[in-house]
C-alpha cells in the first residue's frame, strides 16, 4: 500500500505506514532503557506539528487563507461525509438527478412565488445537448460515478442560448439545477462542527494590528461571515457600510482606527479582530440592485436572483465581469506582495483559473511562502496543476502539502496537536 504522507516540504517528509512513521524515509524511534521504540501516533503528530509550525511561524506582513468547497465539507465517526453540511459537487449532482427525475420542480430558493414547472429529467437532457446518451449507473439506477456537472453545465448554458422548441422548459431546467445547487450550498453555521473560527483567531494573530487577515473563498456559503461574526470580527467584503450594503471595492483599502493622544505622543491605534473576505465566485447573500445597476448584500434568503458563478466551463469568462473582475484582481494583487504567506484548505487546484494566479505567483514571487492542505498528498491520479506545484516544492520553491482538513485537524496542527490522541 505504500506510506501515506503527511507533511512534505523540499527537505521534510513525513510519513506513515500502519503503526511506523518516518522522516525523510527513516523511522522515527526514541531511545529508551530497554533500546529504541517506535514513536506512537501522538508523538508523530507533534513532529508534523512541528514541521508546520518551522513553516508558517515567521514574521510574514501578509497572510492570504484560500477556502475552497472541501471546507464545508464535515465528516462523521465513520469518516463519510455528513450530508448535513457541505456536499462534493458528485453529491450536488445527486441531488440534481433525484429532484428533476419526475419532470417537475417546485423552486425552494430563486423563485419561491413559482408553482410546480415542467422541467427536464437529467438523463434526457444529457442526451439532447450531446453530453452523453447513458450518465445512469444501470446496477442501481443512480449516477454514473464519471458525470460531470460542471462540463454538463456548460453545454446546457450553450445549448440554450439557441434553443428554440420548449424554449421556456430548458431555462426553467437550468434555473432548477441552479436553485438546487443554492440550496445544496445554504446551510447554517454550527461552531462544534465547523472550525473556520479557529482558523481565523489563529492566522489573524500571527498578523501585527495593522495588518488584516485575508480570506479568499470561493465559496457561496456564509461560514466565514457567520464564524467571524461569532467571535465580534468586523469583516470587510468589498461591501459599504450602509442599511443596504452595496459593493465598492474601495473598500477593502479601509481599516478601522481610533487616534489616541496623551502628553508625549499622538497615534492610531488599529482595531483588532478585522479581516477582509473576498468571495470570489459570489455569494448567496448577492443580489443585484432593483436599478440594475449595483450588487447589494441581502440575507441569503432575500427573493432574487443570487449573484454567482456556477460551475461551467464559462466561469474563466464570468470572472472577467463586475464584481468578480475586481475580487480577482485583488487576489491577484495580494499574492504579488512579499513576505505573504498562503493556506489553502479544501482547494483540490481543479479550478485553472485561480489555479494558475497561484502558481504564477509561486514562479515570480519570491516571498511567498505555500502551504497546501488536503484530505489527502497522495492522489493516484493528481490534477495537472497540483502536479505542477508538487514539482515546484522539489525544485526548492517555498511550498509545502500537509494531509489535513479544516473541520478536523488543520487548526491542531497550527497551533500544536496535543499529546494525547484519543
């Protein structure tokens, strides 16, 4: 079967095999009366502990946390996943098949006020825009386990612009599967399964007051509002200050300060517990304006169209318009500033064109420092981009993998994992 990596760097890698674990492939034992023993789970963990905290513990100016769909994602005592919160998008996929295989949806989140429509079944359409003649897995009527929404998706969107016979029916299908994946990406924050809090309060204070933490997502979710919002952070999202906020990126140039004077000196003192979000495939809280003319921020559950990329091959495109052009642009900006650190967690580096801002920036950069969190460092099949950045962590640039996720055990080791292990 092969070791399991945990944590490797261009000189460090930790691994484990059964109950051996080593360090650059050489067992880690500890010396004792009776000879050398190996160590046990909690003492390798302390190490790759160790290894993270060497590799994010130093003074950066700037740290970015890059939260993609596998940080929603929670997993039971059976290690599956709870499908109470975040869904992979096969998942996602599921649920599309099962609620328009009667051929008709009610609308739960985009259209409320809308009675029952007639839509399509997944598999006829499939058929007719040429993505497939058979996505059913035959032996239990579900998913083949290769359908792709996302390439779906974007020969739907292309299918329909030119469409002429049940030209309404093919939109009312689209706009349910996009309802559906609204509602299959809207649930609440529960601070004892979700640990995007502590990641938070953990990176914003390696930061000096002046600095803000930033968060990039590119997620439709509220968790990082809803986890800041528990802990009394002000968050700036690109959104004003107002009753009804609407989107000015100017605002991220802001900070919060007070001007404190007494006898000797006068000075600003920077407001603690602030960061900046940049969502940059929108959110579920997104709306445009009655005018048209502006994106405002609503309670998720606000009537209205949300403002969002969904998955197709067309989001490169969409991440051209406003408000999306000025997110990306600032991500973009952010990973160009020296001394930056960079997490990432639940970003399997599938989406190419955020995927290769960072690599870029890993190639140009010399004061970016990467670290790269997953459920797993040892993919059979790794995508081309995660391949790339492998490849550039062995050629010396300053990037590391660690086998963690958000909701389990990416906050143990920032902070140190404790040293007993249940």
């Amino acid at each position: 079967m092969g070791k399991t990596r945990y944590f490797t760097s261009s000189n460090i890698n930790l691994s484990a095999e059964g109950d051996c674990y080593y360090l650059n492939g050489e067992p880690l034992e500890r010396e004792e009366k009776s000879g050398k023993t190996n160590y046990k789970l909690s003492e390798f963990k302390g190490e790759v502990s160790k290894a993270v905290s060497k590799f994010v513990d130093r003074s950066f100016e700037n740290i970015i946390v890059l939260i993609g769909a596998g940080a929603s994602v929670v997993m039971d005592d059976n290690d599956s996943i709870d499908g109470r919160y975040g869904k992979t998008v096969s998942m996602i996929a599921e649920t599309v098949f099962n609620q328009l295989k009667s051929g008709s949806y009610c609308f739960q989140y985009s259209k409320p006020e809308k009675n029952e429509i007639n839509v399509f079944p997944l598999e006829k359409m499939a058929v007719k825009i040429g993505y497939s003649d058979n996505i059913l897995d035959e032996t239990n009527n579900k998913l083949d386990s290769s359908f792709d929404l996302e390439a779906f998706l974007s020969r739907l969107i292309m299918h329909n612009q030119f469409v002429v016979e049940d030209k309404e029916k093919w939109e009312e299908s689209q706009s349910a599967i996009f309802d559906i994946i609204k509602q299959e990406t809207s649930y609440g924050y529960d601070k004892d399964v979700f640990h995007h809090a502590a990641l938070i309060n953990i990176l914003s204070k390696k930061l000096a007051s002046e600095s803000k933490l930033s968060v990039v997502t590119t997620n439709y979710d509220t968790l990082v509002e809803d986890a800041a919002e528990s802990m009394n952070y002000t968050v700036f999202d690109g959104f004003s200050f107002s009753r009804t906020p609407r989107f000015d990126d100017d605002m991220f140039e802001w900070h919060l300060s007070k001007h404190v004077s007494d006898v000797k000196t006068r000075e600003n003192i920077y407001k603690k517990n602030v960061i900046d979000l940049l969502k940059i495939h929108g959110s579920l809280t997104w709306r445009m304006s009655k005018s048209g003319e502006n994106v405002v921020r609503l309670d998720k559950h606000a009537p209205g169209e949300s403002v969002m990329i969904f998955p197709s091959s067309d989001k490169y495109m969409q991440s051209y318009e406003e408000p999306y052009f000025e997110l990306f642009a600032r991500f973009q900006d952010l990973l160009k500033r020296p001394n930056t650190l960079l997490v990432t967690t639940g970003f399997s580096f599938a989406d190419n064109h955020i995927s290769r801002m960072i690599i870029q920036a890993v190639s140009h950069n010399p004061g970016l420092s990467t670290l790269i969190t997953d459920y797993s460092l040892d993919s059979a099949k790794p995508n081309k981009n995660w391949s790339e950045l492998q490849h550039m962590m062995e050629n010396a640039n300053s990037v590391a993998f660690l086998r963690a996720t958000l909701n389990k055990d990416l906050t143990k080791y920032l902070v140190g994992y404790p040293e007993e292990i249940s």
